[in-house]
C-alpha cells in the first residue's frame, strides 16, 4: 500500500472544506478533541449542522472569512490505504496554490455546485488538472440536496463538463462523475437511497480502487546527483558515492551509464541504501551510488543509462504558470530550477498567453501577469538536461525563482 | 488494520531526499533536537542519509529546564554513540539575561519562551537552516506549513506569503538574515512516526512507555507531580497511576495518558485505536483556537 496524495479544487462555496470534513468524519478520522471543538464552535455560531470545515481551515484569517486561502494537507487512512488531501483554494487569484497541489497528487477532485453548474472556474480547474497530467479526476456534483436530488440536474452538468474534455490536449486521464452532498452525507463515504437513479461508487469507494502504480512511472530513469558522500574514514577511505533520488525508472548494479555534462561513461558498481547494497534502485528511492570508474562527478549532474539520453540543451520553451505579482517580461532574467539544478535563464520570447478556460490564446503579449500561463522560451547560461513533461513529469518541470526576492515566482512545463 | 511498509518506504525516501537537500543548498544548517519521538526520527533518517559519512550538521537542543531527566540521558547517550555535535542553550539564561519573563501560577509554562532562546541561538551561530520535527497532521496551522518554509530577521512565519512548493523541487534561497526551518517528515502522521520506530527498531526515552508516576488531575488531564516541575495547587491530590507520555515536550504543559504499553508495537496498536488526537495532551494548544498559528508567527518551532 502506498500513499495516496489527492488535490481538490473548486470555487468559493462549493463545499471543499465541508467535503473533506466529511470523509475525515464519515471514516471516523476525526478524533475526539477535534470533534468536541468543533461541535463548540458550530454551536457558539449557531448553527444546526456540524461545520466541518472548521477542521481544515487552519488560519484564524480563513476562519474569520469563512474560506480557505492557502494549501493545507490532510491526512487519514482507511484499512486499504493513507491518504493525504491538499486542500486548495478556489478563489481566481490563489490559482498557483491549485496549481502547486496538482504537481504532487496522483488524484483529484473538482467540486461543482449543482445549483451553479459549470462554471467559469470550473474550466480553469480542469484545465490545470490537465495541463499537469493528473491522471484521475473525479468531478463531484455537491449540494445536491439543494437541487432535490435532480438527475436531470446531475445530467446537464455532466453533458457540459463533457464537452469541455474534447478540448483537453491530455487525453489520457481517467474522468468519474459522482452526485454527492456532503453537508448531508451522501455518496461521500456512505451509498444514499436519496438519489436511487445513481448506480456508481461513492467518492471513498471509487478512490480506494484508484491504482496510483504507474503514475510517476513514465519516462526513462534519471538519477541526478543532490550531494557527493566522501567519510574519508579510514573504513571507507575511498568511497566516493553519489547521493540522490531515482525518477522514472529503475537503476542496477553492473548498468552502463553516462554522466551528463561530462559525457563521461561508467558502470554502477554498488547501490547503497543506508548500510545495505540493493542489486536494484526503484524508481522515487533515495539511493547511494558508487561507479566503477574514478570521475569527477558533482551536485547537479545527471547520471543516465547509456543509450538513453535526455536533450541536452542551452533552451528550451515551455507552458509557464506565472505565480508573482510583479510580471514576466521578455529579457527579464530568473533562476530556473530544474530538479535540484538551478541555472540562470533568460525570457528570450514569450510566444503567447493561453486562456485556461479553454477560450483560446492571446498572441500580442507583453508580460505575464499572475495566475497567466503563457508559452515561453528561456535562453540558459548552460544547458540542463531535460525530457518533455509529457514524457517525464519530474525531468521535464522546473521552477522559476527571482533573483533578487529569491521567492519561488513560477512553474514550467517543458514542451 | 494489517498494513505492508511500503507507504513508510515512501516517506523515508522523500525524508532522505530532504535531507541531502539541506545538506547541499545551506551553509550551515542545525537539526533542532528535542529529545522527542520526532527529533530522534530525524537523526535516524540523516543517518541514513549521508551514510557512510557522518550528519553533516550539529544537533541544537533548546533546554526549557523542565526536560524529564530521561529524555536528557538519552540525548546525551544518542550524541556520543553517533559521534555528533550537541549544541545546548538554556531557557534559564534568557531569563537570566532578562530577555523573557518566567510565566507564573496554575497554567505557567516555559514553552513560549523557548523562541527567544532559539532566536538568540540562531543568529549566534548564524544557521541558515534549522531541521525541525513538526508534522502537518500535528495541528491545523501546521497543517499549511510548507518543507522549507522562511524566516525573516525576527523569525517571524509569513503564512499568507509562503513560497509555493511543486513536485519535488525545494527552493533554499534566501537572503543574508533570512533562514529557513525545514520540517523533512511533514507528511508523516503520528502514526508513521510510530510504525517507522517500530520498522527501524529504535531507541526512545523510556517515558514513551507505561510506568507508575506520581500524578495528580487537573482540567480531565494527568499531570506528572514528580520532579516539581508543574504547578500544584494544594487541594490537587497526588495520586499514583500507570501512565505514559505522548509528547515530551516542556514538563509543565505536557500531560500524560494512562496506558498500559510498555513496547513499541503495544504503544503503535494503542495509537491505532487512539481517539484523542496527539496534541490533545498540550495544554499550549489550548489556550485559544489559534494558540499555534500565534507562536509560529512570532517564531516558535
């Protein structure tokens, strides 16, 4: 069993924080204080229903306004598998933060108000679901119990959301559709005889079966370099090992390699992980590896199979999602920060900004202003090396960070 | 519940990976050591980072005063059997220095005042970056808590302007002044930390487990009346219980819950079945509703 990590996204009102509340309550993941407290809240409030939502939205501004405005994680654990939620918030200006808990969830859930339908953000929320390959989406039709159970309701909604899906250029995602209400319970955890005309899963039954086995699992393995181990210790008084993570795909004792930007070829020799030699590195395992041959190998080089190399470049363009106040103009400099690497890149042209509700693009460009995403090609000061996203979710994204403010202002997808 | 280990296999690498991260992007970074289930989980995950090469980077202790004499003789053995650097500063000399007043009557705790302590010491020793054990399911303000999250001058946590954190990337810039605390085992729960205990086989204080301590009720919590450390009115009656710790924080604002688990794996079922959160035994928290988001603001871990 391994974790389950689930970003949910809607819009103001639609019920996430109510929603996650009720699968934390349905599954009985709510602990004793945790309920107590908010019973007392609900109560001091005046209202007649449990507030679920006090139990995720964790700032006391979120709490006084009644939304959610920064990522929070949630964790529970039914006898088949952990689960962690990011909880993003809807709002049209905390898109990054929608954005930043697709990139590292397998699943996600995007609520839509029955009353309102597809909406405007509900495109948004698709498209950025879509844009970073999340492979499963469940889209939850919520407060049904406002609409008296529609199917016809149910229906519509579902017709429209479908006709978005021909826009996506990501074919490959799975998408269910559940009526659920969560302020009520139904379809959540628990099957309601509310709304017999639905013959599906509730929304922790159709989660438990999502095989999250191959989603990191695309592309080809990349091993690149965090940290050199030298003891110089008299037991190991040569070793020389190469710390770092496997992405994509596996790694073995006795495997020909080549060390980027070298070029230089090798041989794994031993794959330690703590004190244990593996015949085997797994893709996403935090390994220790030594080489055959005596090279000069530090942080920030990539080590790959021989025969199988990325491109290896001084550009590239992308799918940027801007994420700052201040906007990405062309000429302007960041640091790119591609995996553990970073490089000091160059907008040589911003090609043309792309309206994420699927309503086209926008071809006379200036700058790039928050929540825009824009394609992008950087000129870098030396080459990284790199897959397209679509063939290599974590060596083919990037960040960009401001070098003066040193804060994380977007992310990339190489195209 | 009978679960295989690979979901804690993928915590472990990503805790790893944080690590060497630390390691590579910092000058001079500090793995904040409590004594505690969390901190001695962090070392053991460092270990296993750089091995076969030592922790690259000092452990800190901030001594309230008001440890449980276990926790501080397993500290001291911890450090000296893995050859590391053990940094301590004391409470007491801030309150000596009259940098921070010494909380009194019923409900007084020296938790609050620890942040001055680990200011002080983090400009002292210029650390960039300080290793910390909270987690996200701790507590709801923690909850939005990113893996390096920065600080300013005053230590002062800007939670409506954190840096976003996508895939794998960690983004350790920071000015001259600024450091970043990092929290390796976020995702982990309180009962991961456990299971992890349990895999791996280590070494923890003994007040994790079961013992007959002499204690007296207060608010529906047991309070250890041992070592006189927590304040006790005169008509609270001592009484002897078998009980065991949840947290080791401060003496004075960590309460303790009877159980009769005396082993890991007794200690790992009881948390399964457990339906009071962790946190649940600190009175901190319950001062009022965002008791934690206030300290973190003003720099507490």
């Amino acid at each position: 069993m391994e974790v389950l990590k689930i970003a949910t996204a809607g819009s103001v009102d639609d019920g996430k924080s109510t929603l996650i509340g009720r699968i934390l309550y349905d599954t009985k993941s709510l602990t004793t204080d945790k309920l107590e407290a908010i019973e007392k809240t609900s109560k001091q409030r005046g209202y007649d229903y449990l507030d679920f939502s006090l139990a995720t939205d964790g700032l006391v501004a979120e709490r006084e306004q009644g939304i959610t405005i920064d990522v929070a994680h949630i964790y529970f654990s039914t006898a088949k598998k952990s689960y962690i939620i990011a909880d993003t918030p809807g709002h049209v200006e905390y898109t990054r933060n929608m954005v930043t808990g697709a990139s590292t969830s397998q699943a996600s859930i995007i609520l839509i108000d029955a009353r309102k339908g597809v909406i405007e953000q509900t495109n948004r929320h698709f498209f950025i679901n879509n844009l970073l390959r999340v492979k499963d989406i469940v889209v939850a039709i919520n407060k049904m119990d406002l609409v008296d159970y529609s199917e016809e309701t149910y229906n519509k909604i579902k017709a429209d959301f479908e006709a978005l899906m021909s826009k996506r250029d990501y074919q490959g995602q799975k998408i269910t559709f559940i009526p659920v209400s969560a302020l009520k319970g139904d379809n959540v955890v628990n099957k309601t005889d509310k709304m017999p005309w639905y013959e599906g899963q509730t929304l922790l039954e159709h989660l438990e079966e999502i095989d999250k086995a191959d989603i990191f699992n695309i592309g080809t393995p990349r091993f690149p370099v965090q940290y050199v181990v030298r003891p110089k210790t008299e037991e190991f008084h040569d070793f020389r090992g190469y710390a770092g993570k496997v992405y994509g795909g596996n790694l073995s004792v006795g495997d020909d390699i080549v060390v980027l930007p070298s070029q230089t070829k090798s041989k794994i020799k031993d794959i330690y992980f703590y004190d244990e030699k593996y015949e085997t590195a797994s893709r996403r395992s935090s390994v220790t590896i030594t080489l055959e041959d005596d090279i000069n190998v530090s942080r920030g080089d990539m080590i790959v199979k021989d025969g199988d190399l990325p491109t290896i470049d001084k550009q590239f363009t992308a799918n940027v999602c801007w994420m700052d106040s201040t906007q990405l103009t062309a000429g302007s400099k960041y640091i790119v920060q591609h995996g553990i690497n970073k490089v000091l890149a160059k907008v040589d042209a911003i090609h043309h900004k792309i309206h994420p509700d699927y309503s086209g693009i926008d071809t006379e460009v200036s700058g790039i202003g928050v929540n825009d995403i824009a394609s992008v090609t950087f000129k870098l000061n030396k080459p990284i090396f790199y897959d397209q996203f679509k063939n290599h979710r974590t060596n083919g994204s990037f960040i960009l960070i401001d070098t003066q403010t040193n804060n994380t202002v977007g992310a990339g997808f190489i195209q | 519940m009978n679960k295989d280990t690979s979901h804690i296999n993928s915590l472990e690498n990503e805790a790893i990976y944080i690590m060497r991260e630390v390691a590579a992007q910092f000058e001079k970074p500090v793995l904040l050591f409590s004594g505690g289930k969390d901190s001695i989980t962090l070392v053991r995950l460092a270990v296993k980072a750089f091995y076969p090469a030592k922790i690259p980077f000092p452990l800190m202790h901030i001594d309230t005063g008001h440890n449980f004499p276990e926790t501080i003789e397993f500290r001291d053995r911890l450090v000296k059997e893995l050859g590391l650097e053990l940094i301590v500063r004391n409470v007491q000399d801030s309150i000596d220095q009259g940098k921070v007043k010494e909380e009194t009557g019923r409900y007084s705790s020296r938790n609050q005042l620890q942040t001055t302590t680990l200011l002080d010491a983090i400009e002292e020793f210029k650390f960039d970056a300080c290793i910390g054990g909270a987690r996200r399911d701790e507590e709801k303000a923690r909850a939005k808590e990113r893996i390096f999250s920065v600080r300013d001058d005053f230590g002062q946590w800007d939670e409506k302007n954190q840096r976003p954190e996508l895939f794998d990337m960690l983004n350790g810039n920071i000015e001259l002044g600024q450091n970043v605390r990092v929290f390796p085992i976020s995702n982990w729960t309180e009962l991961d930390v456990w299971s992890y205990i349990e895999k791996e086989n280590i070494e923890i204080p003994s007040i994790y487990f079961a013992h007959k301590r002499k204690v007296f009720l207060r608010d529906g919590m047991i309070w250890s009346a041992e070592d006189g450390v927590v304040y006790r009115d005169e008509h609270e009656e001592v009484i002897e219980e078998l009980v065991r710790f949840r947290t080791v924080g401060d003496m004075s604002c960590t309460a303790a819950v009877l159980s009769d688990a005396v082993s890991i794996s007794k200690v790992v079922q009881e948390i399964r079945e457990s339906t009071i959160s962790e946190r649940g035994a600190r009175i901190d928290d319950k001062r009022s509703e965002a008791a934690m988001e206030k300290r973190k603001q003003q720099g507490y871990f």
